[in-house]
C-alpha cells in the first residue's frame, strides 16, 4: 500500500511509512544541496522544500491524532 492509503485507513504502519517517506526526501534534499548544489535548478529546490514542509505537516497530524 502507499503511505496516504496507510493514513486513511487509519493503519499501523502508517506512522512508520510517514517517517521513512519523510527521510527519503530530507536525504534526497541534502544529497541535491552536497552534489549537485550547481547542476540543480532553484525550482526543484523549491519543490522538495515544499514536498519536506507538507510531510513534516502529515506526521505532526497524525502525532496529534495519536494523542
């Protein structure tokens, strides 16, 4: 399953999904700011900030609807 069809069914997995998807994109970022900083245009910077920011927004939801 992907990880939003793990958060609408409400699933256990899906805390763990959210972090690992959230991981994969902070090391994807940091590995496009370390080696390829030139060859990288600003707007896929700009997406994968966005993407970064929207994940981090997800997991702080689903850290509230666990309480």
């Amino acid at each position: 399953m992907t990880v939003p069809v793990l958060i609408w069914k409400n699933s256990r997995y899906a805390w763990p999904a959210t972090v690992a998807t959230l991981s994969a994109h902070i090391l994807v970022m940091l590995s496009l700011l370390v080696a390829y900083r030139d060859v990288v245009a600003p707007d896929s910077l700009m997406a994968m900030t966005v993407r970064i920011v929207v994940w981090l927004i997800i997991l702080a939801l689903l850290h509230a609807a666990k309480k």
